[in-house]
C-alpha cells in the first residue's frame, strides 16, 4: 500500500475540513507570542522595516511577471527581454492557483498544456504539440527528469509537490537546445524554495505552517517549513508536506475512480556562499506517493512510487562579471515506481502470447537512474562598439533503466538498459544600439544499448536570431521584433528502440524492437514581438505584450504505428505466428513498433500580456497549435499530441493597502483537429487572498464554477476518457513565524 493505510481515503469531508481546522487552530495559538515577539522588538528595527516597506512599494509596478528574471536564462535575462518565447511564473502566481499538482502551476502559459489522466500525481508536459522522451526537458532545480512508463497515455512522467515550488520557467522551441539534449519542444524549469526567499533580512530563524481542505474529493493537505540562518553566508530550508485525497468526482457529478492519493514530499536545500562572488546549492527534494490503479471501475493495481533528486549548484564569477561567471550543476535524480496486484489479473504471456492468470500480490518493477552534469561559463566583452555575451558548455545525461518483478507484465514493455546524451555548445549574443544578434552551435552525440542492441548518433545544431528596436519615440521605444531559425536534436530513446514481446492484456499482438530508428530534427521558424511601456494610464502602471508565431518541421518524427501481417509473405515485415493465431480467440495479426515519419508539421500562434497598476491587474494569454504528420510515401495523419487552442483571461484587484486581493480567470479550450474525446469547453475559476496580519494569510479559490463536464484531449490516446475534475472549493490558512 500507499504511505497511509487506504481506508484513510473513505474519511468523510467532516474529517477534512477538522484537519484543516486543527491547523487554523495552531496558527490562533501561535499568533499571541508572534505578536509578543513583535511588540518586544527595537523602535529602530520597527523604523527600518517601515523605510523598507515604503520604499517597496515606490518601486513602480513595471516589475510584471515578464520583468522577472528566467532562473533558466544563461545570460540572465528577464522574458520580455529573451528573443524567444519565455514565460515566467512566480511564487504570487503559485499561491494563488493553489495548485494540488503540477498541471495546476501552468494554467494559462500560452503553447503549454499538461497530460495526467487518473493518476494525478505524474504528468506529463506537452509544448507546442510535442511531447514525451525527452521532446521537453523537465528540469527540478538542474536535475533532468527522465522516468518513464510504457502504457496507454501519459509515457514520460514527473511528480513534484507544488508547495515546494517557488518559480517556473519555460522556454519554448529548440532555441532551449543550450539547456540539454533532445528538447526540440522546450524547456520546464522548476525552482524550489530558499532560504534566503523565507527569511526577512533581520531574521535568524523562521517558520510557518499552513493547513488546507479541497470540496471535489474530500482532500486535505498539510505543509511545515522552516529556514534558518547559521550565518550571513550559510543558510538552510527544509519543507515537509502531506496530502491525501479521495476520487475525485468529474462536471457530471460523476466519481472518477482511481483518481485518489496520498503523497509525502520533502525538500531539504542549504546554500553557502564561500566569497563574495561564488555561491553553492546543494538539496535534496523527494516523494512518497501511493495510489490505486483502476480497470473497469475495480482497484486492480496498488501503486507506490518514491522519487529521490539530489542537486548541487556551484556559481563563480570575477569581480564584475566579465570573463568568468562560471556554474557547475551536477544532479542525481532516482524514481522506483512498484505495481502490485489486487486482484487475479487475466493477462497474456509477453514471450508465447499464451492466456496466463497473474495471482494477486504479482509486481511490477520500475527503476530510473538520472545522473548529469551541467557546465557552462558566460564572458561579457566589447569589440568595436559591440556588447558580446558569449556562453560555452557541455552537459551529459545518463539514464539507467531497470524493470522487473514477478509478473512479467507491464515492466516486460518498459525495456531494461543504459542511455548516454552528451554536448557541447558555443553561443554569443551581440548588441550594437538597436540591434540585437544571437549566434549559437550544438554538438550532439547519443548511444543506447541493453544486452543485444546498441544505436549511436550526434549531429551539429545551429541556431541564429536577429532582433531590432527600430524606435527612439517615447511610446514606441519598447517594441522589438526578432526572427529566428533554430535547430533541435533528439536522439530515440530505449523504450522506442528497444521495447519487444506481446501485448498483454484484451488482444495480444507483438511489439517489435526498432534498433535502427532515426533520431527526431527538429527544424523552427518563428518571428516574434516584445512590447513593453510603463506609465500608460497612470504613473507607475506598466503593459508587457510578447506575442510569436512558429513553424516547427520535425524531420524523422517517432511514432508508434501498428501494421498487419500478411499470410503470404511470413517474412514480412510484422512476423505473426499463425498456428497461434488459429488457437487464440485473443491474439490478432497485426504488430505495433515505434517507426520514423518524414516528418512532423507543426505550426502556432502565441501570445502573452499583463497589465500592472498598484489597484490590481489583467492578463491576456493565448495559443493556437496545429499539427500533423507526413509519412515517406506523403500519405498525413493528424498528430494526437495536438493540445486544446486556448484563451486565457484573468483579472486582479487589490485592497486594503494590497492586503486583499481578489480575482478570476476564464479561459476557453477550443477542440483539436481529429481528436476523439475532445470538444469546445469553457472554464471559470474564481479566487481571493487575505493578509490578515503580518503572519496569519488565508487563501480562498474556486475552480470550474460551472461544473462543466469535460476531458483532457491529451487523453485520447488512454482506453477510457478520463473526465477532469467538477467544481473544486479549496480553503487554506497559512501561519508565519521568526526571529
């Protein structure tokens, strides 16, 4: 079982909201000595913290989401400065998604869309139509997140706890080739919490509780953190935070089985800072997650996986940046994901394809190793007038892959083996006045192999962009354009190539291995704008607009494809044993393998903007993609990794000296071509946030108001539609403390 006993899942919403009760009545307790602790404090300290505040709230409100700098920028720059399609989400945007898992933190970023069908706590993110091993790079704090799971739906999977969190970065397209390896689709930088983000300046020590019950599904969740200050240059953090959840019930008033879990997360960072011009990072961020998998309305599987990444982070840099701002990542990222069954499960033999019954307590194993290392420097210069940044590295990934168990089922597909990505790269951007100019080159090399196949490849990848600011004029000096042509490299990985045996459940048929599969090319035009403009209507107000449309050919694109056999010709191409076939009413004569297309046409349209005044603010967000495959005889095929087109609305109003802020969303999902269980949708979302003191908060949101019954069309490659969740009330406290 699951971290806590499964029963716990039946407790009723009574029982929830006394958890979240119990919490609120901690922080009653502990607000006295807090305020005992504030009015003991020096006048001069009180004095400093009221210059500080006053002088907070000077700076005008051009620091916009756009304004903040990408964790995942080489050369430091902010998304409306990047030449790219950059998006930033930040720790205020986070507290008020309240989001329960990961798909949660990305509501509205335009081009990204997330795929968890009922097991919620692993997702999947698809950018730009693209998506699993290793077209996007999902990184947690420079660790590369590379478990997979052979299955219907979702294959490369990630879980962090939202509550650890405190930014996200996402870079869209193979300009993000400088990040790693394979990530023709983009680049998801998750940033974890530090210290010297929770403690304030004059404080040693800090600690806050927060306590949290959701309606749909009857979930609680409870979060610790504390950090404390050793000296000026040392500090530590640690969090700890549990939930668990019932199933959930869909738009329908419908229970979607399997939907429920309880996870334990933790996260562990400390960072010394040696001189001053060097810092490192060194944490840790784990989980320990339990679910039951559902098959025809009955718990068929108990799931537990328990996810273990270790980071370190070293950062040099000369005096003033110039010649050396040097970064050293290493990482180590272990995910064990175990399957044991509840029920006799009826199942055909992987290698005789024979009907087979698998006992109760049969296993399934899982294990991923990710080890990494990541170096680059960045020198700053001049020649003839001309700023250069010029950034060189190399990174090199190493999957290892084990999978087993007694039930030589659903581990069999998931092949067994050892993965080594590794390059190099050189990039410089100049600017000269109005002109700006990014020129860059990647080396690629990949081998993979198990105990009878090994593939290997590189290939060189180039990328140029070239941006202008044409106007001096006050309204119009914040208008850039750019236009880009880059290149992304994606070497297959060892489930495409590798996977073999026979379906196993339903219809048996066989997977056949693909050892000489191409690596996918991805192959990007896009043309861009960044506006940005403060004092628009009123002093200290500021409007950022980045808007991109893309062309994205994917050459050599990797799909699985079935086939079938032909009596005639035994040797064909999908070999079927016939005498088999006769005497099995489930086997079928067709066969599945993972095979290359001439190519995967993609192409969108995106957008992002934000105005910002002190009394509150508004977002705009939008996205369209559409997409298609192409194969070597021209025949095209709809490509069912196309997410909704979205648009994204959202307002904000402050009160109350900005201690209460009130809002909502809409956004409308509009159903991509092709796509079975899809259809037009629209989703409000409601939310309110209320700084009662200076260390009591409660958080209030409401999602899907309407109760509109609806599917992820990422979804449409599962066997069953998964119905995403009905009308969710969540109501959370949160406690600070320090000293």
């Amino acid at each position: 079982m699951g971290l806590v006993n499964w029963e716990w899942r039946g407790r009723s919403a009574a029982s929830g909201m006394a958890a979240l009760l119990a919490s609120v009545a901690v922080i009653a307790l502990s607000a006295p000595a807090a305020r005992a602790q504030q009015a003991t404090q020096p006048a001069g300290d009180q004095t400093d913290q009221s210059k500080k505040a006053d002088q907070e709230k000077a700076v005008p409100a051009g620091a916009t989401l756009l304004d903040k700098i990408l964790v995942l920028s080489r050369t430091g720059e902010t998304a409306i400065e990047s030449l790219a399609s950059a998006s930033h989400i930040d720790q205020e945007q986070l507290d008020r998604r309240m989001a329960t898992t990961p798909n949660e933190m990305l509501l509205g970023v335009p081009g990204v869309a997330a795929q968890a069908d009922a097991r919620r706590v692993s997702t999947s993110i698809n950018i730009r139509g693209l998506q699993d091993f290793g077209r996007v790079a999902v990184i947690v704090d420079g660790a590369r997140q590379d478990f997979q799971r052979s299955d219907h739906g979702t294959q490369s999977t990630f879980y962090i706890d939202p509550e650890l969190v405190k930014s996200v970065d996402v870079i869209r397209g193979p300009v993000a080739n400088t990040y790693g390896s394979g990530a023709i689709g983009g680049v998801v930088f998750f940033d974890t919490k530090d210290a010297s983000d929770f403690l304030k300046p004059e404080e040693t020590w800090a600690g806050s509780v927060t306590g949290r019950y959701e309606s749909n599904g009857k979930g609680w969740s409870t979060s610790a953190t504390g950090a404390y200050r050793l000296n000026e240059n040392w500090d530590v953090l640690g969090n700890i935070v549990y939930r668990n959840y019932d199933d959930y019930k869909d738009g329908g008033g419908d229970t979607v089985k399997g939907t429920g879990f309880d996870v334990l997360s933790g996260l562990l960072k400390t960072t010394i800072r040696p001189t001053d011009n060097s810092e490192l990072k060194l944490g840790w961020v784990g989980s320990s997650d339990g679910w039951n998998e559902i098959s025809g309305g009955v718990p068929i599987n108990d799931a537990d996986l328990k996810s273990n990444t270790f980071t370190a982070r070293y950062n040099i840099t000369d005096e003033d940046k110039s010649w050396l701002d040097l970064h050293i990542n290493t990482s180590y990222n272990k995910t064990d994901l175990g399957l044991t069954s509840l029920v006799p499960l009826s199942r055909f033999d992987p290698i005789t394809g024979d009907s087979i019954i698998l006992p109760v307590g049969s296993t399934s194993t899982f294990d991923v190793g990710t080890a990494a290392i990541d170096i680059w420097n960045t020198s700053r210069f001049e020649t003839g007038g001309v700023a250069h940044e010029l950034t060189y590295g190399g990174d090199w990934v190493n999957d290892d892959v084990k999978t087993g168990g007694t039930a030589g089922g659903d581990s069999f597909y998931t092949p067994s083996g050892k993965r080594n990505v590794s390059g190099a790269y050189v990039q410089d951007k100049l600017t000269w006045e109005w002109l700006e100019v990014i020129a860059g080159l990647r080396y690629d090399n990949y081998s993979l192999k198990d105990g009878t196949h090994e593939t290997s490849g590189d290939r060189l990848s180039p990328r140029i962009t070239v941006g202008v600011t044409p106007f001096d004029t006050p309204s119009l000096s914040g208008l850039q354009f750019y236009g880009t042509y880059a290149e992304g490299y994606r070497s297959p990985s060892l489930t495409e190539t590798l996977i073999s045996g026979n379906h196993p459940a339903g219809v048996t048929f066989p997977f056949l291995p693909n050892p000489n599969l191409k690596p996918e090319t991805g192959k990007t035009v896009e043309f861009g704008v960044n506006y940005k403009q403060n004092d628009i209507l009123e002093p200290g107000d500021a409007l950022r607009i980045k808007a991109a449309y893309f062309n994205n050919n994917v050459d050599d694109y990797i799909e699985g494809t079935s086939f079938g056999a032909s009596f005639t010709n035994p040797a064909s191409a999908c070999p079927v044993d016939w005498d088999q076939l006769m005497n099995n009413p489930g086997y079928i004569p067709i066969c599945y393998q993972y095979q290359n297309f001439a190519k995967a046409k993609i192409n969108g349209f995106e957008l992002e903007g934000v105005y910002d005044a002190g009394w509150g603010y508004a977002g705009l967000s939008a996205s369209i993609t559409n997409g298609h495959t192409i194969s070597y005889t021209g025949v095209r095929a709809d490509l069912a990794t196309i997410p909704s087109s979205q648009v994204t609305a959202q307002l904000g109003l402050r009160f109350l000296e900005d201690k209460l802020t009130v809002g909502g969303e809409v956004q409308y999902n509009g159903k991509p071509k092709g796509n079975a269980v899809a259809t037009d949708y629209t989703l409000v979302n409601a939310f309110a946030s209320y700084q009662a003191t200076d260390d009591l908060k409660v958080d209030f949101r409401a999602d899907n108001l309407f109760d509109v019954k609806y599917a992820n069309p990422l979804n449409g490659s599962t066997t069953v539609a998964v119905y995403e969740p009905g009308i969710t009330l969540k109501l959370a406290a949160t406690m600070r403390f320090g000293g």
